[in-house]
C-alpha cells in the first residue's frame, strides 16, 4: 500500500512538471512579419520584419532586422534585470529590461533614457493556436507627445 502512495505521488508530481512546462513556450526560430493591410502608420513595431530567436531556460535572444538596421538583445527569463545597448544613428543607448512570464506569455517592460528623456516600453509575445508568434508593443508617442502608442505584429515560422 505505501508503495502505491509513493508511485501515485510521483505521477501526479510528473503531470504537474508537464503541465507548467507545457505553458512555457518557446520562440526559438526565424520569424517573418505577415504584413497587415490595414496597418496605420506602416505597421512599425514588433520585431521588425525578421527576427531570428534563440531561446533556452534562462535567456532569449531576439536578432531583430529593421529597416534601420539588425538589433540584437538579451533578456534573463527569471524576472531579473538584463542590460542591452541600442545603437542607434551613432548613438549608444542603454536599456534595462526585465522578462517575465504571465501564463503562457512573455512580458518584457524596458525603460531607457534618449537625450535627457525616460522612455518607457512594454512588449508581450505569444503563440497563437496555429503556431504564429503574436507580438504586442506599447511605446510612447513620439510624434504627437499623446497616449502611449500600441502596434500588434504577427509573425510565420519560416
């Protein structure tokens, strides 16, 4: 009998294991941005139009080819704080982020500062049902100094 105990315990421990693993996606791959007609702007945000991801249990690098240019950035998945340098028109901008998981979810909050100016940054990923990488990103107004502007990408597998 307590032989039974202990081998259902660890079952339902392993269905556990799997189950929380099972809502930890993973991004790794190249990406291409599915372009959306009905974008205002031109669609900016995202990733850009290719990203390339390279995911393991702490880290997630995304390599990200815009049109101005390929960025790459490393975010730790445990909550703590990663740092990553933009440079931008021969400008060095640092940038701190902080990756957490909300369900199956990535979250990544970033705050950096461009000529004297806090800038603050918010961008979710997830996979949809058939395998798309959806990307949401919140940033500032930098045109018109109004709310926060928020862009939603989607992204096929190649």
């Amino acid at each position: 009998m307590r032989k039974t105990g202990l081998l259902l315990r660890f079952v339902m421990l392993f269905v556990l294991c799997a189950a929380l693993g099972a809502q930890t996606p993973n991004f790794s791959g190249k990406w291409t941005r599915v372009p959306d007609p009905n974008a205002q702007g031109g669609g900016q945000g995202g990733l850009g139009t290719e990203a390339a991801i390279v995911q393991d249990a702490n880290t997630i690098t995304i390599t990200r080819t815009t049109q101005m240019g390929e960025f790459k950035t490393t975010y730790k998945l445990d909550g703590s704080e990663s740092k990553n340098t933009l440079n931008f028109q021969g400008n060095a901008i640092e940038q701190t982020s902080k990756a957490k998981w909300d369900g199956g979810k990535l979250v990544v909050d970033t705050s950096m500062s461009f000529d004297g100016n806090p800038i603050q940054l918010s961008m979710t990923m997830a996979l949809d049902p058939s395998g798309a990488l959806l990307v949401e990103s919140t940033r500032p107004d930098f045109q018109g100094g109004g709310q926060p502007v928020t862009t939603k990408a989607t992204y096929k597998k190649q």
